[in-house]
C-alpha cells in the first residue's frame, strides 16, 4: 500500500498537468471519430503513446477472424483502415500485477448541428463541464488512463507492473473492437474502463442486440388500397409485437439480480425506420432497426432464437404479416461484476482517498466493452468514470472537477495496483 507521501506526491502530479490533460482532451473532441471515421483520432492516441515511450501496436480489425468468435457483432460496413491502438508499458523487471486501461475512441452521430447551442466538434469548457460529442462518452476517460500513468512517473516512480493502454473502435455498435484485442492476446489481471459513470462502479450491464426486421407488402394503386397490402402499417404491427416482448422481460426482472429494483431495465430502441418507394403506390416494403436489451445469464442465441419467434407468429396471424429479422451489430450478453475482487477492494480504496466517501456501485442498462472481460478474458472490469450529461444527446458534456478525482483515483490505482519503483535519482523525503 501506498504510504501518505507517495499518494500526496502522486494526487500533485495529476493536478500540476490537469491543464495539459483537459487540452489533450479537447484536442480528442474535434476529432470526429464517427464509425469507420476513427483515423485522426487514434493517430492523435498513438502519437501520444508513442511519446510516452510506450511499444506501440496498430491493427486493423480482421471481420472473417473475428466472426469465429462467441461474441462477435455481425459487421455491415468495411473494416479497411479500421484500426485499434495499444500502448504497452512494460517494466525492467516485472514484479507487479498487470493492468489494462481500456477506452473507446468511436463516437455516435451528432444528429442535427443545428440542434446543438454550439458545434458539436468544438471542446468548449464553460461553468465546468467540457462540452462536445464524445467529450463524456468517452474521451475524457482516455485521457484520463493516459495522464493518471503519467502522474506515477511525473511523481517520481516507476510502476512494477505491465500496462496496456487500449483505444478501441466499435465500442458504440459491435463491441468488436475490444474483443479484437482480447483476440490478439492483451490480458492482465485487472482492467478499469473510465466510461461516464457517474463517479459510481458498474455492478450489473445488460447486453445488447443489433437487428433490422424487414416487412414485405403488396404494392398498388392507392383507388385499389384494399387489394394491397401496406408494408409501413404493417411494420407498426410488428413493432408492437416485439414490444409485448419487451414488456414480458421486464416482467421478469425480479428473477434476475441486481436487475429487481430498476422500474423498466430491458429497453428496445426503435432507432431507424424507412420504407415505401412512391406516395401514391401502397409500400411494398419497409424496415425498422431495433436494439433490444437482454439480462445477463441469458444467451445472445436464446434472446435472438424468441425475437425470431415473435416475427414469425406474425405470419400466423389475421394479417399474416411477413417479417424477418437480420442480425446487424451487437450480438453480446450481459454480465455481473461480482463483489469481493481484490481489483475492486483496491478501487474502494482509492475511490475513497480522493473523494472522501465510500464507492457506490449501480446496475446500468447500456451496452460497455467490460462484458469482453468478464466473460471471455475472467477478468474483473472496472468501469468507473466521470460525471456526464446528455451523452448520445445534443450538448454532451463532462464534469470537469469529476475528471480530476476519476484521474487522480485511477493513478493511485495503478500504483498501488502495480506497485511502484522510486526512480533512480528521486530524493527520499526525510522521516
């Protein structure tokens, strides 16, 4: 454990370079790292890992390599020049535990500019909250991984243990970025992933499917609309359906810890519709897009295998509605932190050190990569970040004083974590 003085030497160092981290943080936002758009924004991670003398890695994400593995999200666009940047430090001698710090560099769309109070790539701090897409969810914590190594070192040691810094893409569609390097062979014994939590630590995440559902219709003239068959009204049947769906699975939340107490846990999002080719011809066709959550403890296959069904009795219906559903991104299951993790009692412990109260922990019912880690690497993920507003939202923005307290409570994380040499030449305090 850290004595007074190497914590104090440490909680300095975050706040003597806090000015260079939000900077360096502003410089990620203008970025706009929209999916398959990530280029610029990683070059800008790699140069700064690369600075830092760290071994670098840079790959591009393999769809075919990765399809073979039980947590893959089907992919619907190129991954030419999709890349993944790793930073790996290692010690002289390693004597420590290993960590990963992880973080997602892909952002969502920004939706309409003109909806924003400013432009959405501009990184302004005003009243303490750094605004910008992405600024929350989650440039702040890449930054945040990457000036807490610094502040150990600005401090004045060495930590014993090796680090992999992780920028990683389709954390917001597939999660296979982290499970790519997961596939390349980056593990450790603990990982903290600095997502906008809150200043709080996921207990409990759902996982999450991707899929399109397209309904078939009969086109005709509109005077002949009762020879037809309208594809869009029938789409709106089907998506009532699969809302009796999601209503059931809520119905079961009392059989799923940690998940007993939220009023409506298990979302789907109807995030896309299109369809129909002409006003005056009924629509032939028409397709929706759904993200529908799911509990840990069931599979991908066995949620997929009831959505399916769903579909299908449309078919037998008084309509008799055709609807087919085709995977189109997340294909992930949930998972549970478990408690009693030495990776967590450490957290508690340095959580409290620089906030001054105990860690709280919450069940959250949004897609993270922590489920590449807990369920595929058997390792614990901490995900514990900073305050945000409105991410995914027009104004996005992040507490500036909860990105201080989230870095300086990850650098003592990692020192204590990975234990820490003094370096050659770093005066001893007097006792």
């Amino acid at each position: 454990m850290l004595s007074d003085d190497q914590s104090r030497r440490i909680l300095d160092a975050v706040d003597a370079a806090f000015d260079a981290q939000l900077a360096f943080t502003q410089d990620l936002v203008k970025h706009p790292s929209l999916r398959t758009r990530e280029g610029t924004a990683q070059d800008l991670i790699y140069g700064a890992m690369e600075g830092r003398g760290l071994e670098m890695d840079r790959w591009e994400l393999d769809a075919e390599e990765l399809s073979a593995h039980h947590g893959f999200g089907p992919v619907t666009v190129s991954y030419e020049g999709v890349t993944n940047v790793v930073g790996t430090y290692r010690p002289a001698e390693e004597r420590g535990r290993s960590l990963i710090l992880n973080g997602h560099i892909d952002v969502v769309p920004e939706g309409p500019a003109e909806a924003w109070s400013r432009s959405p790539w501009d990184a302004p701090i005003i009243d303490g909250w750094l605004y910008g897409r992405g600024a929350g969810d989650m440039k702040a914590g890449l930054a945040a991984n990457l000036f807490a190594f610094d502040a150990v070192r600005s401090a004045g040691f060495e930590p014993a243990g090796r680090i992999h810094f992780q920028s990683v893409v389709e954390e917001e569609c597939t999660g296979n970025g982290s499970l790519s390097a997961l596939m390349r062979g980056y593990r450790a014994d603990a990982v903290i992933i600095p997502e906008p939590e809150e200043d709080m630590l996921v207990r409990a995440n759902v996982g999450v499917l991707w899929f399109k559902v397209r309904v078939t219709g009969n086109p005709t003239h509109p005077r002949e609309m009762g020879a037809g068959f309208n594809a869009i009204d029938a789409a709106y049947t089907a998506i009532s359906a699969l809302r009796e769906v999601e209503e059931k699975w809520n119905a079961d939340r009392g059989q799923h810890r940690y998940f007993e107490d939220l009023d409506h846990p298990i979302n789907f999002n109807f995030g896309g519709i299109a369809g129909g080719d002409w006003p005056s011809s009924v629509p032939a066709w028409c397709e929706f897009d759904v993200r529908a959550a799911i509990y840990p403890g069931i599979s991908a296959e066995q949620a997929w295998h009831e959505l399916q069904e769903c579909l299908e009795s449309l078919g037998r219906g008084p309509e008799s509605i055709t609807a087919v559903g085709v995977k189109t991104g997340f294909f992930s299951e949930g998972y549970v932190l478990e408690p009693g993790t030495d990776a967590e009692a450490m957290l508690q412990r340095t959580h409290a050190q620089v906030f001054g109260r105990e860690l709280e922990s919450f069940t959250t019912p949004g897609y993270l990569d922590g489920r590449v880690f807990a369920l595929y690497a058997d390792t614990p993920p901490l995900v514990y970040g900073p305050i945000s507003e409105s991410i995914h939202g027009f104004d996005e923005r992040v507490s500036v004083e909860s990105i201080r307290r989230i870095t300086k409570s990850i650098a003592l994380f990692i020192a204590d974590w990975c234990g820490v040499d003094e370096q050659p030449g770093t005066p001893v305090p007097a006792q």
